[in-house]
C-alpha cells in the first residue's frame, strides 16, 4: 500500500472478502490511502474508470477473487475502451491453498485477460510490492488501461522489508515529422476532408490546434461518437460527433475524400446490421493516420497546425483561445415548460449546468437532444458509454466526483442501464459526494426497441415487446434512492424537473431526480 | 428455439441486447418457450441455477456480449460448483463484424471457459441448431454444468431448414461393485468411520441409503458445508453438515479412520489461514471415493447399504421410509418471543416453514441457528451457497418459485449479499412468484469481522472497519423493495417478525421482511 500511494495512486475503491483483510487491515497504518467502499464490484471498477477518466490518474480497485473479479469486468471493459488507467487488484487465495481448489477457486487470468492491458500474480511476498510498481507503472501505457495484480493471500499476510521505488510510465510522443507533413499534403490538395478525433484529442489543446487545421484547409471536424471525456462549453470548438446509427454515420461521410484519424480507429458501426455496411468509411475517401492511441495527439494536432499555417505555434494558440473565450456561455436554451421529454430534459440541463460541471452521460436514447442544449454552456468536461457495457453512468459519476472535489458532478442515466449498478448511490450518500443524478425514466429499454426492426428481427409481437419494457410492475426510483441514502424526488413536467434539478445543483451532497418521461 | 424446446428448455432467463434481438422476436412464434426478463445478468444466472436445482432440467439464459456475460459469471461460478445444468446463451456480434473490434467486442471465450464445462461459438447458422441441441445434453453432464453457446447476431438472422433433433444426454452409472466392495470391507473393519455426503447423495434416496449403512456399521453420516440442494425435514436422515471454520471442521473429523465419499471432494477449508492446515481430512484417515460426481450416487449408496446388511435392495428401502415417515414434525421450535437476533429468527422460520418450502439460503453468518430449528419441520429443500461467490440467493429464488409453482419459496437472505442481485425482486413482482424473503439485517459484513482477526490481519482499526460497516447510511430494504414492485416490512423484534413471517407465507406473490436484528 505504501509502495501504490508512493506511485501516486492514493484512492482504492474497495469490495473485499476474505482474502483481501490485510488490505483492509493496513488502511490504519497507511492514511495517506483513501478506501472507499462500494457495495458491488461493478461499482467499484466503475467509480475507478471515472475517477481517472478526471484526475488522470489511476485509482486502485480491490476485488474479491475471480467471481468478484467477474462482477467487475463490465466496467472494467469500458475502462479498456475508453483507455483508463485503473490498477486492478484481485485478491486470491493462498498459493498453498490453491491446489485443493476450494469453492471459490477459479481461473483468474482467463476472466482478467480480456479486459487487461497488463496481468500478473504475484509469486512471493518479496514481489508483491515492486509488482504493485508495475502495475501502476503498466497502466498508463500509453494508452492507459486496465493493469490487473493478483495478490494471494499468503503473500499479503508474510512480513516483507518495506515498499518498493515508484517504476517509470511511458510517456507519450508527437508522431513523426514525416507523418505529420503526409496529412498535411493531403490537406492541402483541398479535396474534401475531415479531422475525426478521439480520446486524448478531445481536450483543450487538441481541440484548439484541431480547429485551427480544419480552418486553415477548410476541413470538417468530427469526433467519435461517443468519448471518453470531451472538454467542452465556454467557447471551445464542438466538433461534430458521428452519428450512432450506421446510415446516418454513412451519410454525413458521403463525399469525403480523406479522412484523419487523431487517437481514434477508423469509424464502424457499433452493431452490425443486414445489408448495411459496418465500415463506415466511403470507398473512395483514404483513410491517414495522424496520431495513434500511444501518441501525443495534442503535440502532434499543433505540429499539424503549426505545418499548415507556416507560423510559429505559440501566437496560433493565444489566438485561438482568445477566440474561444470570446464566445463563452452564448446561446444558453430558456428554461423548458410544458410536458417532461427527453427535449425539455435537456433544455432544463442546458439552461442550468453549472461552471466547471462533470457529466456523467449514460443517457442513452435520451441524449439526443443534449449536446447541443449544452455547447454554449460554461465549460464542462462530459464522458460517454465509450465500451457500450450499460451500468458505467452512476459508478463513473461516483468516482469522477471523488477525483473534483468541488466540482458538480451530473449522473445522467437511462432507466434500464441504472438498475444495473445503482449500488453506487450509497457510496454516494456515505462519501457525501456532490452528484445529481438524473434518471431519464421511459419504462423501457428504449434503444432495443429501435433495434429490433433494425436488425430485421420484423414487428415485435405481445412477448418480444415484453422482453423490452420495464413495466409492470414500474419500476420507483425514488423508493430506491431513498433505500440507500440519497434525498430523491419525482418530476413529471418540464417545470418541475427544472426546479428540482436547479435545487439538487445548489445544494451540496447526492439527490436524485426520477424524470418521467412522457411516452 | 424450436430445439431447445425440443430438448426439454422450455424456460429462458433473458436480459437481451441488440445482438439477441431476432431471438426475442421469435418468442411470439414459439409459445411454449417462456422468457422471464431479469434487469440484471446476476440476476439471469442465478435464476437458472435455482430452476435447475429444483427442476432437474436446464433453462436458458440469454445474455449480450462479453461484458454480459460479465455481469453473469459469478452466478454461473456458483452453478459450476453446484453442478447445475445451464445452458448459457450468449449473443455476439455478427462474425462480419468482429473483424472492425468494434466498441463492445471481447474475448467470450476467455471469459466463458472459467465457468463453463462445455463452450461453443456457432459457425454457420445451419450449425445453431444442432449445437443448441449439443449444448443441452452437454449441461447434464454428468455432472451438470454450464454449457456455453455463443451465437452471432448473423447467424441468428439467416434463414435456416428448421430445428435439429435432441441429443441424449449421458446417464449417470453406480460406480463399480469393485469400489463398493472396497468400501464395504473398510467399513467392516469396525475402526471409526464416516460417510461424507455432496451433491446428488443429499436426495430423499441417497440419504436413506446412507443412513442405513451408517445404521448397520455404525458410521458417522456428514454432508458438505453448503450443499446445493438437500432434502430435510419430515423426518428424513438429517446428515451432519460439517462446520465452515476449519478448526471446528478438523476437530469434529479427529479420530476418524476411514472417510467415504460421495459426490463431492474431500474437505478443504473455505479459505486458507496462517498456521491451520487447509486439507481438513486427519493424517491417518483413509480416504475412499465411493461415488464421483458424475456417478450414481444414491444408487451406488444403496448398494453399499446392500453389500453391508446382506438385504434385498427393496425391503431396506421400504423400511427406512417408513421408519422415516414416523419422526414427521416432532419438535418444531415455539414462536419466539423477545429481542429479534439470529437466533430467535431462525426459531421463528422453523416454527412457520411451511409443508414443501423451497429455501434458498444465502443467510450467511446469520445461518448458524437454522439447521436445527428447521430439521423437524415438514419436507423441504435447501439450497445453499456452494460457490460461495455472494449475489446468489434472491436470483436462486426466483428461479426456484419458477421451477416450483404451487410451492413457497423462502428466500433468506444476509444485508451485504442482498445488495449484490437485487434486482431479481422486480422480476419476482412481474412474474407473481410466490416468494418471501427474510433480510437478515445487521449493517455489516459480518463474516469479515470474523474473518479479519482470524487471517493474522490484527486488530481492526476505524478505517478496516468502516470497509466492513454497512451503515452510514443504514440501507432500507422497505424502500428498496417497495422500489422494485415488491411489498415490505420492518421487524424489529422476534413478536413483529413471527406476525409479518405468518402473513407474507399465507398470502400468495412476493414480499419481503427487513429483520433488523439486535447487535
């Protein structure tokens, strides 16, 4: 423990049993670690995502052997995707223990593989802690991801000398001059392009040097669909997000003749369907690869920049920050009335999102409307379903509000993806954290319902249809909320939900908001 | 689906995406498979092992993708280690797909194999069929497992001739009159002896034979720890269980000369603590296999019985039963009165367990009294947390009121394990299942207050503790039912507990009784 705080990694979030008690039992002798107890170890690796998705740096987890590990991998799979740094520790039994296999014996490695940039158990007390290093080290990458340790749990309970020296992570660098000055070429023909930026692109220098290309050779801006965490609002560039849905991704791609991928892999359609391509690229547009995920996508948007304009870098950015900043919280949606829907949701949210907000956006369906509601907001930094595993919006909103303290978090979160992990409000409500969930309460797996003719399954009859809707009985977020500790009320109109949500945002502490949509 | 209800599954778990979607469409052609939605994969898993355990036959499940199957491994760990027939169906995406790793791709079979005994991708969709149909067969075993089939979405959308035929399943043998005889003759020898008792030896069958042969060689009659599912009460052989902890489990084995098994491994403790052996068997016990798991178990015991007395199989039989019959419903506990505690809770339970309850029994530390205060009761099963990975019981529940119509199902359940699968109350409300569950409420992770001073971890301090705490905030189980479509109440002393445990057993659908008992 003292060799991970050493390392920078001084939050663990916690679910654990038997073999982990040293663990716990060490927290007294090490206060410089934070512990955190989740209720579920879904929301424990999803709080560590979300955590570090903000401070950008990892926060250990602390699982209960394989099945413990199991009930962590959605998330953690989501962390993979979105390319988080998390320092994964599973407990294990005893390695003298293990060859009775006991009840709760199972193979680890194989769970922890697919999810995992990097695996190791640890084979003597002596290794536990410079393996610790590793990991950390490890799970920076670049890309960041997913470092899982093994610790046995007679290695835990053997007296060892002391912790071991912080490893060394990685650092990421600008991509080639020669790369750099290909895209360049390619812009400059002045044939149809696009910039599509993802990842570490998203954030303020990327965005700025991104737009400063696209203006310079009049290209289009594009992002991924669905980031990790995009810096946005107080003027900064908006780059135009790819659509879900694969025709409509198609469509705005038509005519394009180059196409620059900045830490993001070529477009392809979340799900496959019949007859559509799951390529999302034009056949005639060529494909360049500015910065891979391990690169500095920045340092490496500015070199473009800088290649492009022929001037020097640093008077381009005082520039373009000078113009951003001259846009700042323009063009904000009035306050909604009327009926409470998925629109009005989002004008109340943008009319009320508050300087320097998180966003926590698992809304699914509901999202539609909220990006642009949003734009001309304060700044805010707002992470998507990167991975698509549904139960990452509330664990995430609990971890990114350990990581910014101070700031507002806002937890929006579709009815059917919230049952999956709301364990994570009690961590809410014993940590006293300042997150406002919003549960965008349409009675149904809505996204599914648009997807089953989609994919030529034809018209749902009586008991696919049941399949898909969360009634009968309803489903009482209040009820729930208010079972694990976080104040809750109910809104069925626009005005409604805009009172509650301007009262939950000004006052400290979780409160959750169900909003009934109307159907 | 035509082939699997073919083969005897005729009941499916489901919590879809948009991978399963064709799947859930074909329900409305097929009405005699019916699918029961779950908000949570744990909570699909679990179903189908408590089905299975009590059915003797598969369900299906349908979960999405990798993270999916993710979400559903601990319980399918916990039917691994109970031998439950699953057939364990996951979508992927469409195999043109999986090329472009798109977002939510993983490494299935990775995350399958641990938990499956059988696993197969399908690799044309004429191929669906057929191994569906392998897939079936190859849960039964024997022993029982999870068999894992992964279908792709395009598969699933390709037309095809029509279902395949079912696949017989291996039958289970006795084991061999050479083995039985070498049995026989240890326990001939007079030394001290003891029958140990798992899996498929703890039915109505199996545990009259043993009696028996306990009877007639006047050996001990033991059973595993946490058996899956044991048949108890009016009047039946009543093994021993022995005790988790290994010290008490090593002492109630000293002296022993000769341990028998009978499906099921020789014991090993739960975890492995600093300085206590972690094989609990005594150094110069032999130790004879009688049954494996995948034998005959109650047939071979029955032979053993035969071998012993020198007695036609039948008339053994016919005597035991009726000696057996007579012992019905001696000694029931009195209603208790007083504080409410583990104790005077189980007092209650035993006192109103009603003729042929189904008990799922996920009661944890708070388990110690019910053996005994149920023993005497009437018929009825009891299933147990043999993988131990928590999140079982409610889930377990809910698939046993599905398997047991006509029957109450008693689901008891401890606070920290609750929290885990929760969800399975609302399929519970939707589905009208008769099942009553107990939460044996005492704000803690109690096991881990034993545990943390028996693994060497020393005295806890105020940060280990308040990893094992379950209050700030206390959690309301009312609300959280209440939340979920399902009717609660509060108890808070053993009077208010036996009245709220006398109604909800009368009355038909689920409710639940928040017992909180006295630290």
């Amino acid at each position: 423990m003292r060799t991970l705080v050493a390392s920078g990694v001084d939050v663990c979030f916690t679910n654990p049993g038997t073999s982990e008690m040293q663990f716990v039992a060490t927290l007294d002798q090490v206060p410089d670690m934070r512990a955190i107890l989740g209720l579920f170890e879904g929301a424990v690796t999803g709080a560590a995502d979300g955590y570090a998705r903000m401070s950008g740096r990892p926060a250990a987890t602390l699982l209960h052997l394989g099945p413990g590990l199991g009930n962590g991998i959605a998330n953690l799979h989501n962390a993979r995707r979105a390319h988080t740094p998390v320092v994964n520790i599973v407990g294990d039994h005893a390695t003298t223990h293990l060859r009775y296999d006991p009840p709760l014996a199972s193979d680890i490695e194989s769970l922890a593989r697919p999810v995992s940039i990097w695996f190791r158990e640890s084979k003597t007390a002596g290794d536990l802690a410079s393996d610790a290093a590793e990991a950390v080290a490890a799970s920076f990458g670049p890309p960041g991801g997913v470092a899982t340790l093994v610790a046995p749990a007679d290695l835990s309970w053997t007296e060892v000398a002391g912790p071991a020296a912080p490893v060394k992570a990685r650092k990421r660098e600008p991509a080639s001059a020669d790369c750099v000055e290909e895209v360049a070429k390619a812009l400059r023909s002045g044939e149809p392009a696009a910039l599509f930026l993802g990842g570490t692109a998203l954030r303020e220098k990327g965005l700025l040097a991104a737009k400063a290309v696209c203006e310079t050779v009049g290209a289009s801006l594009l992002c991924e669909t669905l980031p990790a965490n995009i810096e946005r609002g107080g003027g900064l560039p908006d780059p135009e997000r790819l659509p879900y849905f694969a025709e409509l991704a198609i469509a705005r791609m038509e005519g394009l003749r180059h196409l620059v991928l900045v830490d993001v892999a070529a477009p392809v359609s979340f799900f496959a369907y019949p007859d559509v391509p799951g390529y999302l690229v034009p056949g005639d547009c060529e494909v360049h690869v500015l910065a891979e995920h391990a690169d500095d996508a920045p340092a490496t948007l500015q070199a473009l920049a800088d290649a492009l304009s022929g001037v020097d870098s640093r008077s381009e950015k005082a520039d373009s920050t000078a113009e951003a900043s001259a846009s700042i919280s323009a063009g904000r949606p009035d306050r909604p009335t009327g009926p409470l829907t998925a629109e009005t949701a989002a004008a109340a949210i943008g009319a009320l999102l508050p300087e320097g907000a998180v966003v926590s956006d698992e809304s699914n369906t509901s999202s539609v409307f909220l990006p642009a509601a949003t734009v001309n907001g304060p700044r805010h930094d707002w992470m998507c379903l990167t991975g698509g595993a549904i139960g990452q919006g509330i664990p995430l909103a609990t971890g990114a509000a350990i990581a910014c303290s101070g700031r507002k978090v806002l937890s929006l979160e579709a009815d059917g993806s919230a049952m999956y992990t709301m364990q994570a409000l009690w961590t809410q409500a014993r940590e006293g954290l300042d997150v406002t969930t919003v549960i965008f309460d349409n009675r149904s797996y809505a996204i599914l319902n648009w997807e089953l003719s989609r994919v030529g399954a034809g018209a749902a009859g009586p008991r696919a249809k049941a399949m898909l809707e969360l009634d009968h009985p309803d489903l009482d977020f209040v009820s729930l909320a208010k079972g694990m500790g976080v104040p809750a009320t109910r809104a069925t109109d626009a005005e409604q939900f805009t009172t509650q949500l301007e009262r939950a945002l000004s006052e400290p502490g979780p409160a959750l908001i169900d909003a009934v949509l109307q159907r």
